[in-house]
C-alpha cells in the first residue's frame, strides 16, 4: 500500500 | 484509480488541448490570462519534485510530464511566439499574481503534511492551483465577450475540478485511511470558484448564445 506521505494524485 | 478521478484527468487534459488548438488554430491567446498559465506551470513544476523520487504508476509518470511540458509551452508560446504574442491581452491581464505566489508559499510553510523540501512544495502547488485560476477569471470579466474556445477552455477546468471532488467522495466511501484534507479543502475552494463562471456558461448553452460575463 503506498505510504500516507506519497501523493499518487496528479 | 476510480472513473472519477481518471474522467476529471481526462477533462484537465482535454482543457489543456482545447488551449493549445484555440492558440495554433487561430494564432492567437486573445482572451487567455499568461499569469494564470504562468501560475499553472509553476504549480505542476513544484508537484512533480516528485518524478525523480516516487513511481506510482506508468500512467502517473507519463500525464505529470505532459502536463509539464504542455504547461511551460503555452508559456513561452504566450511570451516568445512573434505572432501569438501581439493578441495577448496584457492590458486587461492586470492581476497581481506574485500576491497569490507569496501567499501559497507561505500558506505551505504553515500547512504542510510533513516539514519537508518536497512537501512544502507539494502543498504550495495545491494552494496555488486553488487560485491560479482567479488572473483568467477577471481577464474574461473585464473582455466581456468570452469566445468558444476559450469558453470551453474554463469549462473543462471546472468539470476537471468537479470530477476530482467526486474522486474524492468516492475514495472516503471505499478505502480505509483516505485522509487528505490538504487537497480536499482547496480542491472545494478552487471549484467554487468556478460556480459563477459555470452559471453563466450553463445560461448562455441553454439560450443558445455568446457566452458573456457580467461586467
């Protein structure tokens, strides 16, 4: 799962 | 990635689309705000720090450098292009955009998930994008007269807004830790600011005409 501080909007 | 939030990429791009063709179709950016493109720019360059650090996805990777590249093209097309650049309005794209700059930065300062190079930058990008968008929204205000491209150009921004809040909501629903509040609030401030324009290109759509701004 990707870590809370990874923005995987654009 | 949800059909929401892939439709409200889709619209961004297509916004982006509809601006390069008014510009080469017609050789002109009559009626388009350089500050707000200038703003634009920024925010996608302060965002995608990130590009060198974190892959997410195939996907994720090829729309960041589109926008990128696309975004500072508009620029110089806007500024350096001989023929483009006369129809620049500059007298009535008047707004003063280091205002929101400042006040980005700062907010990201203060408001930021973690005290970091890249999260700063982050956040600035999110709480400038908010904004970006408010040096066009006079610019058309002040022209009156808003011509279709441009017209849909806005439209498509705002519909990109739109389906990124429905993104959202969906996301609250069906995954277990969604929490951005960063992005949520100034996504909801930036499409509100969208409701006037929305409202008044809805009317001119129903009735059929030239889409015009209340002075």
């Amino acid at each position: 799962p990707l870590e809370q501080h990874m923005h995987d909007e654009l | 990635m949800n059909i929401f939030r892939f439709a409200g990429d889709m619209m961004h791009l297509t916004s982006i689309l509809v601006l390069l063709l008014k510009i080469y179709a017609t050789k002109s950016c009559s009626g388009i705000s350089l500050k707000t493109q200038e703003l634009y720019a920024l925010v996608f360059l302060a965002r995608y720090l990130d590009l060198f650090t974190d892959f997410i996805s195939v996907y994720n990777t090829i729309m960041k450098l589109v926008f990128i590249v696309s975004s500072t093209a508009i620029v110089w097309c806007m500024k350096r292009d001989r023929v483009v650049r006369r129809s620049y309005d500059k007298q009535l794209d008047t707004f003063r955009h280091y205002f929101l700059l400042a006040a980005s930065f700062a907010l990201a300062l203060l408001v930021n998930e973690k005290f970091t190079f890249q999260e700063i930058f982050w956040a600035f990008s999110i709480y400038l994008e908010a904004v970006a968008i408010l040096p066009q929204l006079v610019l058309l205000q002040r022209s009156g007269n808003v011509d279709n491209l441009t017209g849909q150009y806005v439209f498509f921004l705002g519909a990109y807004r739109a389906f990124y809040i429905l993104n959202w909501i969906y996301r609250y629903f069906t995954e277990t830790h969604f929490s951005r509040w960063i992005a949520c609030i100034s996504g909801l401030v930036q499409t509100a600011l969208y409701a006037d324009f929305f409202y008044y290109y809805y009317i001119s759509w129903k009735n059929n005409t030239k889409l015009k701004l209340p002075a």
